[in-house]
C-alpha cells in the first residue's frame, strides 16, 4: 500500500497537456480554493510552496477564485510576503477562542480580528495592487426570507432554500446572489448559469468582502451593506459555490485546484446529494492536489479537521490537534517541492475520475 501523502489527479485535456509539455507553473490561469475551513489546514504549506517558490517566477497572471477558507487563503497569495500572510492565518485560525457558548456577535467578531490579522496595515493595498493574482472573492448577497439574523426566520428561511436546491440548483437563485469581489480591471471569471454582481475591491470593501466569504449563516451575523456593492446582508460563498461546479468562464489554461479530496461537490446544499458530484467533461482542464487516505488516517483522530471539533474537542485538544494537522501537512509540501525540482510532477499525475 502507498504511503505517499499528495496525490495529483487530472482531466483528460490537462493530463495531455502534462504528458505533451510536463508539468509547470505556465500550465495554469486560474487557481481555485474551495470552502471548508480547518480543512485547509492539511493544504496550509503546500500554499506556502505554491505561492513563494512554484509561481515565484515571471509568468501571465493568474485569476484566484475562492469562497470562503479559499478566499481567506488567495488574499495571503498576494500580498508581498504570502508565507508570513499565510502563517498569519494559520496562526489565526487555529488560536481562535471563545466563551463556553458563544452567540453569532462574538463569532464574528474573532473573524473580525483574523481578517485584520491576515491584513495588517498594507494587504488590502497589496492585494488590489497585485499584477500576478487577480483576487476574486466570492460571497452571496441573501434575498427575502434570509436577509436578515432573526434565528427562526433565517432557519426556516435556510430550510426552504434547502428543499428547494435538493429539486434544482436554479433555484437558490430565490434566496441568494452571487456576488464577486474583484481586483484589477474587470473580473477574469463569470458564472453563465447565474452571472455574480460584481464589486471592484478597494481598502474601503477588503475587510468586509473576505468576511463576508465565510460568513456562515445561523453561526455568524452578515455583513451588510458593503462600499461599492448592492445594499444587503452577505453571506458564506460556499452556500452556492462549496467547492464550485467548474463550468464557471475563466481564463484560458489549466485550474490547479489544491483540495482537501478527490471529490467536488458545488454548493453547500449539495453535501448529501452525491450525485450532484461534479464529473466528466467539466474536469477536463482540472488538476486537483490533495491529501491520500493514507495520509489522512495518519492524522490526529484519522480525519481531516473541521468544524465539529469546536464540539467535540476542548479548547487545548483542538489547538493541539489542528497544529499538528499543519506540522503533519509540511509532508505533502515536501512531496510536491521535491517532485517539481527534480522534474518528476508528471510522473505522479493520475487520472480523474
């Protein structure tokens, strides 16, 4: 059995293009991050290898998409230092601490102040600034009935929209907007099944845009009414695009997709609903790089981290256990530098499914 802890899994057009041109940094347009939260944390160093040394050198730009974790992550991408932006989240998010039952005003304030944190004083000029990562911050805009922080309105609300997407993704078009946060001069990406309003990010809507990327619904408050954008109350990106359906307009070239699985699932709502796993065509131009379920298991309690652990763990079990998901996570780095400087990556591409 293999104990090799990345593997890297492609389409049919990018296994072509791999096989015809090997692979490089040249291959890719679009970087894809998707929500999850601590799961990011089995990916936190291969984004510090990604950002600083794989894409370190002169190349055409290239248009980040993420929803909430993978949102958090791209602003660490491009500021003038990602490895200290990204150890800044690491750090963040693991040490987060609350009251023994903390309510959706104290949630989002600790969000609050990792955002601040993963920023500092300079990132959201760095990050509009960037000519290398065109950053684009996806989050919803919520309609009638879940426009507002009301629990029991807003939880029936979330169950009609519930029912509603298990019938047709169309319809969480009824509750919620895609909205994008960009940076350069237009956006590099676009959703023909149902176009995002678009917001140009700016140091006055930085802040308020990445937090309203992970801001999940029933657990955190939204973030209204921010500069530059519609009125209303926005939301978690995830609840429409979790690990997105891919037949988004992008660049031209190849998405690398550094992922905590195999699988994609493209809304929130979608979780259970395995069938709405994304395959075929719309994974031909994909390279996916996540952990082996043999890297997994060797994880503290055999799992990758998530929210659950906020239950189900202490305070100290789960700063003890998602540190050392990252220390555990320099493997996979480690496997993914070595190959690429030794001119292997290739020969570790697999197909996708």
């Amino acid at each position: 059995m293999s104990t090799a802890p990345l593997q890297i899994l492609a389409g049919s057009n990018a296994r072509a293009r791999i096989e015809t041109e090997g692979f490089h940094p040249g291959l890719f347009h679009t970087l894809l991050g998707a929500s999850g939260g601590p799961k990011w944390f089995v990916l936190s160093r291969l984004d510090r290898v990604l950002a600083t040394e794989f894409f370190a050198g002169p190349r055409s730009p290239i248009a980040c998409l993420g929803s909430s974790i993978g949102s958090w992550r791209h602003a660490c991408y491009a500021q003038t230092d990602p490895a200290a932006a990204l150890a800044r989240l690491e750090h963040c998010y693991i040490h987060q601490q609350y009251s023994d039952k903390p309510d959706r005003h104290e949630i989002s304030r600790v969000a609050r102040g990792c955002v601040e944190h993963i920023l500092g004083e300079h990132g959201a000029q760095q990050i509009i600034d960037n000519p290398n990562w065109h950053t684009h911050i996806l989050s919803v805009r919520s309609r009638w009935p879940v426009a507002h922080d009301a629990t029991v309105p807003l939880a029936l609300g979330l169950g009609a929209c519930a029912l509603g997407n298990a019938v047709s993704r169309r319809l969480l078009d009824g509750f919620f907007q895609r909205a994008l946060f960009y940076s350069g001069d237009r956006s590099a990406v676009d959703f023909p099944d149902t176009a995002a309003e678009l917001t140009r990010l700016s140091t006055a809507n930085m802040h308020q845009a990445i937090l309203s990327s992970g801001s999940i619904p029933l657990i955190m408050e939204g973030v209204r009414d921010i500069p530059g954008a519609p009125p209303g109350a926005y939301r978690d990106g995830g609840i429409t695009d979790y690990h997105f359906d891919l037949r988004f307009q992008r660049p031209q070239g190849l998405i690398l997709y550094p992922h905590f699985y195999r699988h994609i699932t493209p809304g929130w709502y979608d979780k259970p609903l395995r069938w709405r796993r994304i395959t075929g065509a719309a994974l031909s131009d994909v390279v996916i790089l996540s952990p082996t379920d043999e890297f997994v298991a060797s994880l503290p309690y055999g799992k990758i981290p998530d929210r659950n652990d906020f239950q189900q763990l202490t305070e100290q079990q789960r700063i003890t256990c998602w540190t050392r998901v990252c220390e555990l996570s320099e493997r996979i780095a480690e496997t993914f530098a070595e190959a690429w400087q030794k001119g292997s990556l290739a020969q570790l591409v697999q197909p996708l499914p």
